[in-house]
C-alpha cells in the first residue's frame, strides 16, 4: 500500500468479515481488508483514514462495536465517509441510523423515515 494521501483522493474501502471483503472484491472494489474484530478492525479504518481515501464501507456490526471510534473519526473531518451496511445476516434494527446521521451532518437536513 502507498501511504501517499493524495494517492487514494476518491477512492473507496472495504473493511469486514471475510464475506462482506468477497463480495466487494467480486464487485470491483480493490482496497478491501478482513478483519477479524473490533480492535483490528479500528487500526485499519484509522490506517485508511491516514490514507486519504475517502469512503469506507464498513459492516453494521462493526460499525456498533467501534461506534465511539466512528464517531470520533467523523466529527472531526469531512473524509472519510464511514457508511455502514448489513452483513449476510440482514441489517440491525437501531433507535438512531448512522447513515441518516450521515446525511443531517453533511447536508443540514433531516430525512424522514
């Protein structure tokens, strides 16, 4: 990997279970890392973040155990776009949508369910 952040400017991330990584790889999506849990999985965002690139996709579960994580990489700067997905569970039901939150703060509007 080149760490030159001006390198990745618009490039996207994957980080998650095996399956998750896969099926982006299949998609097309190059930078893509596995991680086994929470710890590793908040060394590769923070790796990615110095990077410069400036979308990673990230599974629900993830995203629900390294939330303070998150919210501390997002609050601070306008790239990286954390987004999170549903892994091949299916999604998780939540009292607030990170991805709704995502569209208040960068937009100024609130979406409506």
């Amino acid at each position: 990997m080149n760490h030159d952040p001006q390198l990745h400017k618009s490039s996207i991330a994957i980080v998650g279970d095996s399956d998750t990584v896969i099926g982006f790889r299949l998609g097309g999506i190059k930078e893509t890392n596995t991680v086994k849990d929470s710890e590793e999985a908040k060394k590769v965002i923070k790796d990615l973040t110095d990077q410069g690139f400036s979308i990673i996709i990230t599974t629900e579960k993830i995203g629900d155990e390294i939330r303070d994580f998150i919210d501390k990489t997002t609050k601070t700067r306008t790239i990286p776009i954390i987004v999170e997905i549903p892994d091949k569970t299916g999604p998780i039901e939540r009292v607030t949508d990170p991805l709704r939150e995502l569209v208040r703060r960068a937009i100024g509007i609130e979406t409506v369910k």
